[in-house]
C-alpha cells in the first residue's frame, strides 16, 4: 500500500535583483560640485564679457542691472539681463521636475542628479554649436539666445544640485555660501569647518578667471571649458554610481 503522498519541495527562493551599485562618497562628491562651480563661474564670465554683458546664474545682479538699466533706458542690457532671469527660472523649474527633491535615504548621488545634469550638458552643446558655427562673434540676436541658453542651463544645475538635500551646498547662488564662511569665522570655528566651502568658492572664481582668460586669448575654445568639466563630472558619476 503507497505511503502518504510527500508534499512537493518548495520552489528555490528567488534571488533578488541586485541592486545600484554607489560607491559615491561624501568627499568624492565634494569635488564634483567643486568642477560644477567651475562650470558656474566660466559660464556666469563668458556671458558677462561676451554675450551681453548680464550673469547667467547670479539673478541677484541681474535684477540690479534690469533696475538700472531702466534708469539709464538701455534697452539691449534690460533684454539681457531680464531674459536670462527669465530663462534661469524656466531651467530651475526643469531642474527640479528632473531631479525631484531630497528623500530620506537618498543615495550620495541620486541618479535623478546625473539626469538633470546630462540636461544641461546637452544645453550648453546647444551654445556651444552656436559659438562655433558664429566664429565666437554672434550678432545681437544670437548672443542674446545663446546667453539665454547658458543662464537656462545653469538654473538646471543650480535646483538639481538641491537633490542632494545638503544645507547650504550650492554651485551658483554663493553670496549666501560667502556670508556662512565668515560667520562661522566669526564665531571661532576653525578652517576644517569652511573647506568645502573654500573650495567651491575657489572652484567659482578658477572657473570665472579660465573663462575671461579664453574669451581673450582664444575665444573659439571657451565653451570646450564648460562641456569637458560638466563631462568629466557625468562620466565619474556614471561609472562611480553604475548597475552590477
């Protein structure tokens, strides 16, 4: 007579998938934003002193060069400096679509970041295209597109860099950066406590020097500048931060 029927094994216990492989760390991602603020400030110097004399991501002296222009009736400088205030804040509402903001248990990178910043890479090539299909010298229409182009793509950078949910860490809008420094200066806090901030800040005026020294020296390389540091920063991203 056959024994009980033996139930059947239970089915192998399905392995899960494995998951994102980040090993972004906190010091690695400092100098990353480092080579952002370089972007910054090449950028904020390449459409001061060539693409119509306003800021592509300090809105703070753009709204006084608008207030002033108004004053002194120049209409091109109250263009530049009121479409690229217009154009930052339609990039920063982009940026913040892409990007979302910090979650609890975010990674060191969030993959969203590396999103919004291959956004504004493929703005700035648009510039770049510009810059090189004009020689370096656009006529007026051209220079204020471009330099619209450039102040839309730094206000990408500038709320997807926000994803990171670190208080204070920016790579555009550094007067508050500047005014923290000194105030923990102030209050006896030693250097250990303001180096990263020394060194974005530092990042913003290399960046703003290497772009001036271009638009002089050799117009035609300025926006190789910013697409290989913005480069250099998506590819170490893409391979620090990959899928097993």
């Amino acid at each position: 007579m056959p024994g009980p029927a033996t139930a059947p094994p239970p089915p192998a216990a399905v392995a899960e998938a494995p998951g994102p492989v980040d090993r972004m760390t906190t010091g690695l991602r400092q100098w990353l934003v480092v080579v952002l603020a370089i972007v910054s400030g090449a950028t904020d110097a390449i459409g001061l002193l060539a693409l119509g004399g306003a800021f592509t991501s300090v809105m703070t002296g753009n709204l006084v060069i608008l207030g002033a222009s108004a004053s002194t009736t120049d209409g091109a400088l109250a263009i530049a400096s009121g479409g690229a205030i217009v154009a930052f804040c339609i990039g920063v509402w982009l940026g913040a679509r892409l990007a979302g903001g910090a979650r609890p248990g975010d990674a060191v990178w969030p993959r969203p970041v590396t999103v919004g910043l291959a956004v504004e890479l493929g703005m700035l090539s648009v510039y770049a295209i510009g810059w090189w299909i004009s020689g370096g010298e656009p006529g007026p229409v051209l220079t204020q597109v471009l330099l619209f182009v450039m102040a839309a793509a730094l206000g990408v950078q500038s709320s997807t860099v926000q994803r990171f949910g670190v208080n204070g860490l920016s790579t555009t809008y550094l007067t508050g950066t500047l005014t923290t420094v000194v105030m923990k200066l102030a209050s006896g806090k030693g250097l250990r406590e303001i180096r990263g901030s020394l060194e974005i800040l530092s990042g913003l005026v290399v960046g703003a020097a290497a772009g001036a020294l271009l638009i002089e020296v050799a117009p035609l390389t300025a926006p190789v500048l910013q697409l290989g540091c913005l480069a250099a920063v998506l590819v170490t991203a893409l391979v620090v931060t990959r899928r097993r």
